[in-house]
C-alpha cells in the first residue's frame, strides 16, 4: 500500500469537495443549523403556558396561591373567569391549556387544618404538555403550601409524609442537556452516511470509478483514501457541536474525552459501513437520498434519541436492540452527565463494537464485490 498515493486521492476527494459550491457550506452549517434547532425549540423545556384562574373564593390565601402559579415562571396567566363552565370554551379554542380552580371556602378550610379541595383542569390533546404543566402546578401548589404551614403552624390532615426530591446529574432537568449529547451522534450519522454513500456514487455516475482502477491504485489504497476525508470531517463536525452544546447552549460536561472518542471511533466505522453499503445498492445519487431516509426514520424513532424505548410497546423493544444509535446514545449522555467511564459502559462499547465490525466487514466485501462485478 503507497501512502502517496493514498496522500493523493486524499487530495482530490479535498479538491471535490472543494469545488462543490452547495455541497460545502451544507457540510459545516448543516450541524450547528440542527444544533440550534433541536436545541431551540424540540429540546425546550415548556415554559409560557396558557392558564386560566377561577378563583371563587377571593380571599388573601386564594391571591397569594394565584400569585405563586403566576410568579412560578412556567404559566401564563390569559383569563381569569368567574366560572368554571367558563373554561371549555377557553379550552375548546386553544387559548388555554391548564385551569386552576380555586373553591368557596378555600382560606377557611387551611385555617381549620382541613385538606382544602384545589382542582387542576388540563387540556389532554398534548400529552407532553398537559403532564408536564400539571406536574409544574403539583410543584408550585405543594411549596406554597409548605411554606403556609412553616408561618401558619397549620398542617392540613392527612399521612404525615414530607416527599423530598433530589435529582442526580441533571439537577435543573433541563431537557436540553440530553439532547445535545444525542445530536453529537445523530449529526455523525446523518453526515458521514450520508456523504460517504454520494461520495461513491457521484464517482459512479461520472464514469471516473472504472478510470480510476485502470491507473495502479488498488483498491484499497483507494478505499483508505476515500473514507479519510469523511473521517476527518466528522470530527470537525463532532468538535464544533460539542463545544456550541457547552459554551452556547450551557450543558454540563462531567465526562471524559477519551471514552467519548473511543465510542465515536467505532460509531463512525458503523455510519461509514451504512453509506458504503447504500453506495453498493444505490446507482445514482437519488437513489443514495431515498436510502438514506430510509434508514434515518426508523433509527430516530427506535433508538432514544426522541422517544424514550421505556415508554414503546413490548414487542417494539426487541428490535430497538439491532439500531446502533441507541447503544452511543446511552454512552453519550452517560458520560457527558454521570462521568461514567470504561467500567460502567463496557455493555454498550461491546455491542458498539459488534456492530462496527460486521456492518464494515459487510460494506467491504459488498464494496469489493460490486467493483469486480
């Protein structure tokens, strides 16, 4: 194997790109555009939601605890009925999302001692929002009540348990947080498949494959010079949205450097396999796109990246197992949030190395035998 030759077809898959005036930009601005995205706007904790207060009891207990929601910084106060019958045609409209329902004697039953009845109406259509808004307003009610009863002395009647949370790792919750260490691997995937598939197929169309075995490169020389380019590019890539994640977007890094590079090594000889193994069955670049897809929705649906597996049915969770994004998915957060290192990943460095060596050995034969044919 010639390193100069290798050094030279390097070189050109360089100047290709190079020349390829939309390719290029895509390439650099394409990540930190879905960065900004997914960090934006599917990554954003839900904040500003639309409420409504009936408060039918109208004394200083019932103000203060319509203050707190208020004052909690996640609603937003639209209309203040007078009724309850009022708030389906609020709802029926969009214009609001959660209710609280405040009762006469309100204030006279905390005085007591007595559990006062508060009612929270949500709306449902968006499962997400109605539970995360009714858990925010379970939150804020149960503080304002705790701090009423450190002045008051008054503790309302029922079992004697004072539940305290403590959230390991990811003590704001901010969804954000597990969401750019995904995107470190999602983005890797999309853009090394995707152009390593192209690349191949591009030369295919233009004739220059067949030309380019007719000179004394081997075949592998060329392989090893075709795939180095999207190596390279892939770290950058990987690079510039890690360091947007923590200095831009604020996410904590706990982990270590050289188990997220030893996890992204054999990630990224899994995405290279894919797109080789799409340039083999794809004979133009249209077709490399529609293969591309192809596999993209269903690994972003069954690998964790949006949807918890947790939550999918049973018989969905099996297959789950045989998408290589869910094992760097857990790798990723794990390390960047927890620290956890060799020890605690070793399950997903193994599966991820499983996949790296048969989805590449397989490209490789498949390349080798496509080019023979």
């Amino acid at each position: 194997m010639s390193f100069s030759r290798i050094r030279l077809l390097v070189w050109k898959e360089y100047l290709q790109l190079a020349r390829d005036r939309m390719l290029l930009p895509l390439i650099f601005i394409q990540p930190l555009l879905q960065l900004i995205m997914f960090g934006y706007v599917v990554g954003s904790d839900v904040t500003n939601i639309p409420t409504a207060i009936v408060d039918q009891d109208r004394t200083v207990s019932s103000r203060e605890l319509s203050s707190a929601i208020e004052n909690a910084g996640y609603f937003t106060i639209i209309e203040r009925p007078a009724e309850e019958t009022s708030l389906r045609p609020l709802m029926d409209g969009n214009r609001v999302q959660l209710a609280l329902v405040l009762p006469a004697g309100f204030e006279r039953d905390l005085e007591r001692g007595d559990r006062a009845a508060v009612q929270l109406v949500v709306d449902g259509v968006d499962s997400k929002t109605a539970s995360v808004a009714s858990g925010y307003a379970t939150q804020v009610i149960g503080e304002w009540t705790r701090s009423r009863a450190e002045v008051t002395g008054l503790v309302p009647d029922g079992p004697g348990i004072d539940a305290r949370v403590r959230v390991l790792f990811n003590p704001t919750l901010r969804s954000v947080n597990a969401m750019v260490p995904g995107l470190v691997a999602f983005i890797l995937m999309l853009s090394s498949t995707a152009l390593m598939s192209q690349a191949i197929v591009r030369e295919r169309e233009r004739g220059t494959l067949e030309q380019m075995f007719v000179t004394p490169i081997t075949r592998g020389e060329y392989l090893v010079g075709k795939l180095a380019p999207y190596v390279l590019l892939a770290t950058v890539q990987v690079i510039g949205v890690m360091l947007v994640g923590v200095y831009w977007f604020r996410v904590p890094f706990n982990g270590n450097l050289l188990v997220i590079a030893a996890g992204l090594a054999l990630f990224v000889f899994t995405t290279l396999g894919q797109g080789m193994i799409i340039s083999t069955l794809a004979r133009t670049r249209h077709q490399a796109q529609q293969w591309t897809m192809f596999l993209l929705i269903p690994t972003i649906v069954l690998s964790g990246f949006i949807f918890p597996i947790e939550s999918m049915p049973e018989p969905i969770v099996p297959v789950t197992y045989l998408i290589p994004l869910r094992y760097v998915l857990i790798l990723l957060r794990a390390n960047f949030m927890k620290g956890s290192g060799f020890e605690a990943l070793w399950p997903q460095f193994a599966a991820m190395a499983v996949f790296a060596v048969s989805i590449f050995s397989a490209a490789l034969a498949r390349f080798h035998k496509r080019l023979a044919d």
